[in-house]
C-alpha cells in the first residue's frame, strides 16, 4: 500500500470514531429521564458554585440570624419559608449544597485516587506486597463503613473536613477490590506479554497499558458512588458529626428542622428533598452513562 | 472445597476478626477526649472520688493491661458495668438487641420478598411502561436517605393522615393495662406466646412506619439488582432452549432464569444486613423505638464507653456474621462458585 492509501485509511478511521462519539451523545441525548436529570444537576451544581450571586439571602446562608422573620412559611420574600433562627431557607438550601456537591465528588475521586494505583499494584504484584494490600482491603471492607466513619469524626473531633476523610478511608478499598481483579484476567494478555517483553519498566506498563483498560468500570463505579457518597455526607452531619453551625449543610438542616417536624414541617423537608433531589438526579444520571459507557455491564 | 470445611474456615476467620474488632475500637474509644472515672461518678464527686473510680474500674494500668483484662472478662461473659445506666452492659444489651432484630429481621424480610418479584415483573416487562414505573419507583426508593424518610413518613401519616402513632413501641396506656412480660425480648414472641393480643397488634400498629421507613431503600435496591441480574441470566442459551422446547415464559423467568439470577443477590443481602443495623440508628432515634441503635446513639454522646465496646461488638458481630452465612448460603444455592 502507498502512503496515500494509509492516509486515506486513518482519515476514515478518524471519522468512524468521531461517529461513534457522536453516537453516544446520541443515545444519551434519546433518554428524556436521563437529559432532565442532567439538566437538573447543572442547575444544581451551578447554584452551588454560584451561591454568594445565587441565594437570595447570602448573609443568611452563611449563618446570618434574622430573628423578626422566624419560621415563616413559603412566602414571596422567603419563596421556602425560614427557619427557627429566621433565617432564608432557600438561601440555606443553596448553600448547603456546597458540602453536598462537593464533597460527595470529593470523596468519589480521593478514594479512587488511593484505590486504583493499589488495585493496580496488588492486581500486577503478587507476592508480599499485593497480599498484605489485598488483606487491607478484605480487613476495612469487613467492617460496617458508617461506624468507621462516624468513629473517627468522634475521636479527631466533628467538622465537615473530617467528616469528608472519614469516609474516604472506608471507602477506598472497593475501588482496590475492582481494579485488582480487572488487573489479574488483564495481565496475561498477549499486548501487556510483549509490553514486558520489550523491557518496559512496571509503571510504565500499569499506568500506560494497564490503566486505560480498566479505567470504563472505575468511571462507572465514581458514577455511581456520588448518590451514595453525598447521602453518606448527609448522615453523618444529621448526627452532628459533620458541618458545624452556622455553616448550612442539608443533613444538619434536616436534623434541626426535625425539633419543629409538626408545626413548621418546611424546614426539615426542603433541606431532606433537596438531599433526595440531588441524589436522584445524580443517580440516574450515573445510570444512563453506565448503560451508554459500559453495555456490557447492564 | 466442602461446604463443612468452607464454613468452619470461615468460622476461624470470623474469631480473627473480631479480636481485631475489639482492639481497634477498644484503643480507639480510648482516643475519645474525656475522663471515664470522672463519666462514671458523675458531675458532682469529688476529686478522691474520681481517683476511687479510677482505681476500681482499673483506669490507673496501661492500656494494654486493661485491654486484656476487658477480654478476659469477656470471655466470662462480662461486658463491664455502663458508665450511663450503671448496670451491666450485657444486660442493657440482651434486651435492647431483641426489637431492633425484630425490626430488621421484618425489613429485611419485606425487602426480599417484595424486592424480587418486583425485580422480576420489571425484567418480563422489559421496556414497557411497567418497567418504567418500576424503573422511577426504584430509583426513588434508594435515593432516600432514611433520616428523611422517616420523617416523611411520620409527616404524612401521623400529621397528616392520623393512620399510624407518631413514635414509641407501645401505647403508654398498654404499659400499664397490658404490659408484655419479657420472655424473649421480641415483643412480636413475647405478646402472642403469653396471649397479650392487644398488645401484639399495638405493637404491630406501632412498628408499621418504622418498618417501611428500613425497608424501602433495601427493597428498591434488590428490585434494581434482581431486574439487571434476571436480565443477564435470560440471554444465556440454555433460556433459549428451554424457550425453543416450549416451556412458558412463567416457569422459564421464575424457575430456570431466577435461580441462576439469585446468586449476586444473595451477596447483597449481607451487605444490607449491614445498612439495616446502620439504619437503625436514625430510625430508632426519630420513633424513639429502644433498641440499641438509639442506645448506641446515646453511648456515643454521653461517651460511655463500656457500652459503646458491647455497641460495636454487637453490631460487628452481626454484620460479620450476616456475610458469612450469605457465602454459605451463596454456595449452597450455586455450584458453580468454587
């Protein structure tokens, strides 16, 4: 074949792949659940990132007492009603999100950040060091996470930075556990053979060979842990071992709003639904690129 | 591997465990700022009384003696006195351990037996409407967090409604007119074997909300696992075949399709085991139901740390134990795992 002929051949291919992009957008795009949704987390997203423009009331959302208009319900001024300390509920909302939002990613991405490379490791490595990882993995995951967590937010002391780390360390392993058994039906492939073959050093073959490979269930597992990463986050601050006051956090709203359940029943539910909400949304989301990422898998 | 060799193997791991169980959280407990001898007498005592308590609960030794002097009597079947209650935590936990059971064993129960039909008519409905409202349903129930929920439903149902009681695991009338006598400490046992009926449907009335608040979130995660797992399952030739000799589309999803469906839901069922003991903190704390998730809940903030040792001894036994006989169960019902 001529060189054109090569050209001509890579341009095509190009081309195919560049559909093939196109056609998952596509599909995703056909799912009407999926693009609400979608729509939805970014309008949530947004409003968290934005909240000091955002939130009607930013003073209030930071913490701001505003005791003439206590437990107001939905108003034209307070479009969610206020709180005990009179405080903006939808500016609260806005602002709780924060912690939400972020931290449940936060937490997705530092526990697949400690989770793969040793899933990697033990998966590549067996002998001492794969094991003694393999052990760590089966000794944490043996353990019921949220009093793993809840644990250590008691014994360093409650705040939302501890209570994001505190639920990292349990949750790191199943990313461990994934990774290591992709890791070992991969390795005796004919390509990572003659990657090791050709005198490629370890790293090299974990992180350029290895990694790619893998790297469409780890996706679909981050996906997938948000929901579960952000009603976790939740739990942990309505036993108040999370955000502390004045700071607005969804789970700790919910627990303060829970003392006025029967009278001024909005101030516990708005905070819970914008909870239910986001992590709904998150995991249909998650869901839908799952299906779309990994067919085989559903 | 025999089954009898894999379960006491299993068994043998299982005692490993918890010995590091015991020491992480012994050692860890002890981490919490705060004087036990000054919990133990209380606000008022005097410095020479502190120092008493020390000296009696054996506080002045290093922490590596008075962990094995924990174990040993734990082995004699003695968990310490509580620092809160002042009395033996064994026994605080004998009778609170039986109603929390009693509500995870009923969600449980309601999860599974509910979850996988549902799961099932989902997948036989693949892609019709069914499905979809099946597909919402599901995907509601585990995106709540339970805290929520249960107010929710207290919410709706007591405020609202007026069907059910709005917390408490018996009228505070019953107390006193039909109180149930403690046998087992199940109170479900306890009023029908002693013929206590109308305090066995108080308490049923009662357990209604509390239940479904547990069990909606482990009954929408099995239907979803059950859907995706059946689904897997019916694209396997042998379906194919048995479809192709004429056998009904029941018997084929039902028989020959669930079966082989089970397995990865019976691995799951440990781990909901695990979220339900979990969840029993929030439930039992907003219903005020005394089970031990509202006394571990109570262990923690009033630092008691005998309790709280007993707390997680329990609860990890449970959860350690729930995974065990899921595997075993997992093997019995499939060969093919080795």
């Amino acid at each position: 074949m001529k060189n054109q002929d090569f050209k001509k051949l890579a341009r095509e291919a190009l081309a195919d792949h560049r559909m093939a992009r196109g056609y998952k957008m596509r599909l995703f795009l056909k799912k009407k659940l999926a693009v609400f949704s979608t729509l939805v987390l970014l309008l949530i997203v947004l409003s968290a990132i934005f909240a000091p423009w955002v939130a009607p009331y930013p003073d209030q959302g930071q913490g701001e007492i505003n005791l003439e208009d206590r437990l107001q319900p939905f108003s034209k001024e307070h479009l969610l009603g206020t709180d005990i300390y009179g405080r903006d509920l939808l500016s609260r909302v806005i602002y709780g999100g924060r912690i939400s939002v972020f931290g449940g990613i936060f937490i997705v991405i530092m526990a697949a950040l400690i989770g793969v490379p040793l899933g990697l490791w033990a998966g590549y490595q067996e002998g001492v060091s794969g094991a003694i990882i393999m052990r760590a993995v089966e000794l944490v995951l043996s353990f019921p996470s949220a009093l793993v967590a809840m644990g250590i937010s008691i014994v360093v002391g409650a705040g939302s930075m501890t209570a994001l780390i505190a639920l990292v360390i349990p949750w790191w392993p199943w990313y461990t556990r994934l990774v290591q058994g992709e890791v070992l039906s991969l390795k005796n492939m004919l390509y990572i053979e003659a990657a090791q073959m050709l005198g490629y050093g370890r790293f090299y073959i974990l992180f350029r060979h290895l990694l790619p490979n893998i790297l469409t269930p780890v996706i679909v597992m981050m996906l997938l842990d948000v929901g579960p990463a952000i009603i976790a986050i939740g739990v942990l601050s309505f036993l108040g071992l999370g955000t502390q006051p004045p700071h607005a956090d969804w789970g700790l709203m919910v627990w303060n709003g829970s003392q006025n359940l029967l009278g001024e029943w909005w101030i516990a539910i708005v905070p819970g639904f914008a909870m239910f909400l986001l992590v709904t949304v998150f995991n249909i989301f998650g869901d839908t690129l799952k299906d779309i990422l990994d067919p085989n898998q559903s | 591997m025999s089954l009898i060799l894999f379960t006491f193997k299993r068994l043998v791991a299982l005692v490993g465990l918890l010995l590091v169980l015991s020491v992480l959280v012994f050692f860890f407990s002890r981490a919490i700022p705060g004087d036990v001898a000054a919990l133990y007498v209380g606000g008022n005592a005097k410095p020479e009384q502190i120092e008493r308590a020390r000296l009696e609960l054996g506080l002045d030794k290093p922490l590596s003696t008075q962990y094995l002097r924990y174990m040993g009597k734990l082995f004699q079947g003695d968990m310490g006195l509580s620092l809160r209650t002042h009395r033996p935590v064994l026994k605080d936990l004998a009778e609170k351990i039986p109603m929390s059971l009693e509500l995870v064993i009923l969600a449980l129960a309601i999860a599974v037996l509910s979850g996988i039909p549902i799961g099932g008519i989902a997948a036989i409905k693949q892609d019709t409407w069914v499905d979809e409202l099946i597909k919402w349903f599901t995907a509601a129930a585990v995106s709540l967090p339970i805290f929520f929920l249960a107010l929710l439903l207290q919410l709706v149902f007591f405020d609202q409604l007026g069907w059910f009681p709005l917390q408490g695991r018996l009228d505070s009338m019953l107390e006193f007119t039909h109180p149930i006598e403690l046998v087992t400490g199940f109170s479900f046992v306890d009023s029908l074997v002693t013929g206590n009926y109308r305090a066995l449907f108080n308490v049923a009335w009662h357990m209604v909300l509390p239940v479904a608040a547990m069990a909606l979130g482990p009954l929408g995660f099995i239907a979803r696992l059950t859907r995706s797992s059946l689904l897997e399952v019916m694209k396997q030739d042998y379906i194919l075949a048995a479809r192709a000799s004429g056998v009904g589309e029941g018997v084929l999803y039902f028989r020959y399709g669930l079966r082989n469906a089970l397995s990865p839901i019976l691995t799951v069922i440990g781990l909901m085991v695990a979220l339900l003991m979990l969840n029993t903190f929030f439930v039992e704390m907003i219903f005020n139901w005394p089970g031990i998730g509202y006394y571990a809940l109570i262990s923690i903030t009033s630092l008691d740390f005998p309790a709280l040792m007993g707390v997680t001894f329990t609860i990890g036994t449970i959860y350690v134990l729930a995974n065990t006989a899921t595997d075993i169960l997992r093997r019995m019902v499939d060969p093919r795992i080795k």
